[in-house]
C-alpha cells in the first residue's frame, strides 16, 4: 500500500498505477505561460528540456534548462517520492538550470491540479550513475497546496515543492529558497491580511487562528459567519421568504450576511469621501461546502491590481431587484451595473480553517488559488499559554513542555504536522492558567486518541507492562491519574514540576 495525494488535497492510499502526464511538452508550454509572460520555444532531449520565454511587459526573453521528470512513489517507503533523470547531468550544461519534478494524482491532469518540486544542484552528486533523485514525501507535496511553496530537509539539502503559479518566483529566487533554512515559504502572502483581499488563515488546531483574524477585524466593520455542512448559496446570499404584510403572507427577498456587507461596501466606496474596509469573516471555511455555498461567486474572488474583482457575474432575478431597489442603488450603481456583480476592492474577506480537520466538502483548487494563505505556526514560547496541567494526585506538569514533546511525538508517528497541538488547544486564562486532569483527559486525550491516533500502531496509549490501552480506562475509578502520570512521566518524559529542587547550603 502507498500514499498519493488526490485532488482535493487529500493524503489517500492508493493502489493505481504509477502516475503520468501524457503531454509533457503541453503542460511545460502553460507552465511557462502564465502571467505576463509566454513560452516561445520549447524543446527536448529526453528529459532535459530547452525552454525560452519572454517576459510581454518589458519584452524580455530568458533561457532555461529544465530537468523534468514525473514524481512517482518509491518501491522502499510508501511516502517517499522520486524522479529520474535517465542518465542526465544538469552540472553539464553552462546555461541556468533546474531539476523540477511534476506531481499529478490522475493521467492527463490539467495545470492547476498539479504540484512541481525542485531540488538544489548538488555538485556532489553522481547524476549519470544514480538512478533517481529522491528527498521528497508525500506530505511536502500536500504543504506546498496549502502553502504555495514548502521546502522539506533531506540530509542537510532543501527540496522545494510549490503550486505551478510559484515557478517564476522559484526560478528568480532558487539560490535563496536552497540556502535558507525556512520551511514554509509565502512570498506572495504576508504576515497581515491588510495587504490583500481574500485571505485564508491556517494551521493545526489551537494555534489562535480565529484571534488572527479578530485581531485584523477589531474596530472595523465586520460581518462574521461560521460555515456548517448545512450552510448553503442562499443561507450565505439570501432568498425569498414569507413575511407577513398585515395580516396576509407575502413573499420578500430577504438578504443573508454576504449581501449586507456587499451592500455596506459598495455603498461607502461611492458616497464617503474616505474609503474604508469592510470585512467578511468566515470561521472554518473548509466545515462548508464551498462550491455550493459561493456558487458563480467565487468568480469574483479573482482580483485586479487595484483589489476590483477582474470578472463580473450575472445576479439572479430576486438579487438584482433587490440591489436595485436598495437606497443608493440605481441602474448606473458600480455593484449591480447592467445586472452584473464586481467586489469593490474595499470589501475584505477573511477566513480560517485548520488543517488536520478531514472536510465533508474538500475545496477544489479553482477555489483555492484564488486566496492568499497565511500560515499560523505553533508558538510553544507563548508567554500568555504557560499553563499547568494539574493532576489529582497533586502533581502538575507545564503545558508547553507538553506540546514541544507530544507535537514531536505526532509528527514521529504519523510524519505529519498538520495533527499537531497548538498552544491555545485549551485556554485556561480564565481558570488561573490552571488544566485540571478532567480537562485534560476529556479535551487533550480524547483528540489524541480520537483524531491523531486512532488508526496508528506504536502509540503512547500503552500501559507499563507496554498493553494497548482503552480509552475507557481513563475514565475508570482509581486509575485515570496514574494513568495519566504515567503517561506524562514516562512515555513522554516530562518532569513533575512541583518536585523540590535540590536545595545548596550558602557558605557563610
């Protein structure tokens, strides 16, 4: 059994064959066709490739040698990827050069579905005589979806893998992103969402992603909305209802929380003298079915330059007539001019997701490209997460020792980080910055056995004489907080915090 990453972003096992492209030169073509710039000669000697392209706004041309291959599985481990070079030297050619690797789940597989990886030209590498270049796993192949580019440390050299929109950057940047020592790689997204308009916060659970974008809201006006697997188009937009004229029922187009605040925006964009921002906040985006739930809209996640929406959609009937007769909105509004919808570039859409949650409704990656990513990390120095975890027989242990230990022991087991804990996992400010055993067991155990766990052999659910445990056993009278202790002592090596220091004699 192997790993493969679907299309919906998912790690999967996978008993297909191995994966390929049928049209390698068709898919180079676009690669280097995107943006403003255009491929204008392309050829092949097996699998070094000879690539020009041309830069339309200042009409510059570049050469490049690529080194192209597909990533296929390793026979060895059943994460691990390689590509091979048939025998192909890059430190041979004079021009710049590339090794880049092409990942796809299906045959045939359009552009935007796909993931590349490049690796760094190592002058000690035996090229000719070895027969495939590896260092990379599937999970760095899932990062670089939700990152954009990710770099994954093999025996001291980066692999870089990214979304095919990267490529140019990865070129224009390659020395930089090899030598540093920086894992996640956004140079498109920065560490605020004021800089841009449509924007996805994401990590492991606990990480304060929710406070991120509070913190980006605070003071501003804001309308926040948390999708479910029930949340649909007309839930989030609006739609007729009955209300009651009187003392008849009459129907009316009643607007939801995406109409509001698009009536907010365009409505201080064209009568204040100062524009200001008006956000959409949306808590765990990927619980909802997307697709549904912006339907044609999410056409208008594209942006221009100056932050408009770079397409328009036709508005249904009952949209438009309400647009129309809402105060302000005239036949010549900018938002519903000639029945078409345009986000105003003052209308910010903010949203967080974790990545460990397994969506009922996966994105697809037209909707995911379409945001800008913002990685919020664990921050196991937290000075305001220095919780303890107290036990009922009165020893205690600290919170963030627990997480630097626990999220090594996740990714050890599992070889993903997306399952890890984040420092506000449980926030216990309000409690005197104390967890008690029964928080701990119901909130922290239970993931760890339910979410991280469950289906992994080796695991720190084992008792002393190393027999798999039941999670009822924590619950059984007498023995949760040896249990518990054992755990935290034991398998995971942490010290009671409460134990007496050696004590020092002061010589006089």
């Amino acid at each position: 059994m192997r790993y493969e990453l679907n299309l919906e972003s998912q790690i999967v096992q996978y008993d297909g064959a191995v994966q390929s492209i049928a049209d390698k030169k068709a898919i180079l073509t676009q690669l280097f066709s995107q943006g403003v710039y255009e491929c204008t000669s392309i050829s092949n000697d097996g699998c070094e490739w000879t690539i020009e392209y041309r830069n339309t706004v200042n009409n510059t041309q570049k050469n490049i040698v690529v080194y192209y291959g597909n990533i296929r599985n390793e026979e060895r481990n059943d994460r691990e990827k390689k590509i091979q070079l048939n025998g192909k030297d890059p430190r041979a050619n004079p021009n710049p050069s590339i090794i880049l690797g092409v990942y796809c789940y299906e045959a045939n597989d359009v552009l935007e579905n796909l993931v590349f990886a490049g690796w760094n030209i190592d002058p000690d590498t035996n090229y000719p005589g070895n027969p495939s270049i590896r260092g990379l796993n599937i999970d760095s192949l899932q990062k670089a979806r939700f990152n954009g580019l990710y770099k994954h440390n093999f025996k001291n050299n980066y692999v870089c893998t990214f979304r095919p929109e990267y490529i140019f950057y990865y070129i224009e940047n390659i020395q930089s992103i090899h030598n540093s020592s920086d894992d996640v790689i956004t140079p498109t997204v920065s560490t605020s969402s004021q800089d841009v308009n449509n924007v996805i916060y994401y990590g492991s659970p606990g990480t304060g992603k929710s406070h991120r974008a509070d913190i980006e809201t605070n003071g501003k006006d804001v309308q926040k909305v948390t999708f479910h697997p029930d949340y649909d188009y007309h839930s989030f937009v609006g739609g007729y209802k009955p209300t009651m004229d009187g003392d008849k029922i009459a129907y009316k187009f009643v607007p939801q929380i995406f109409t509001k605040i698009y009536v907010d925006a365009w409505k201080n964009l064209v009568s204040a003298d100062e524009t200001k921002p008006f956000y959409l906040q949306i808590e765990e985006i990927n619980r909802g079915n997307c697709a549904e739930i912006f339907g044609d809209l999410f056409q208008l996640l594209d942006r221009d330059k100056d932050g408009f929406s770079k397409y328009e959609v036709t508005a249904e009937e009952e949209l438009c007539k309400y647009l129309l007769s809402e105060n302000g909105f005239g036949g010549n509004h900018p938002g519903i001019e000639n029945g078409k919808l345009r986000f105003p570039n003052n209308l910010k859409i903010i949203a967080t997701m974790n990545t460990s949650d397994q969506s009922l409704f996966p994105m697809d990656s037209a909707f995911k490209r379409r945001w800008d990513w913002i990685y919020v990390p664990i921050d196991t120095d937290c000075k305001y997460s220095d919780f303890t975890i107290q036990l009922d027989n009165g020893k205690a242990f600290e919170w963030l020792s627990f997480l630097k230990v626990i999220n090594e022991e996740i990714f050890e087991i599992t070889k993903s980080q997306d399952k890890q804990i984040g420092n506000w996992f449980i926030d216990a400010q309000n409690s005197g910055k104390v967890i008690t055993e029964s928080t701990f067991i119901n909130k922290v155990v239970f993931y760890l056995w339910n979410d991280v766990f469950k289906d992994e052999e080796n695991t720190i659910f084992k008792s002393a004489d190393g027999k798999n445990l039941t999670y009822t056993s924590f619950f059984e009278n007498g023995t949760s907080n040896n249990l518990v202790s054992y755990i935290l002592e034991e398998r995971l090596k942490l010290i009671d915090v409460n134990k007496a220091e050696p004590t020092t004699t002061e010589e006089e």
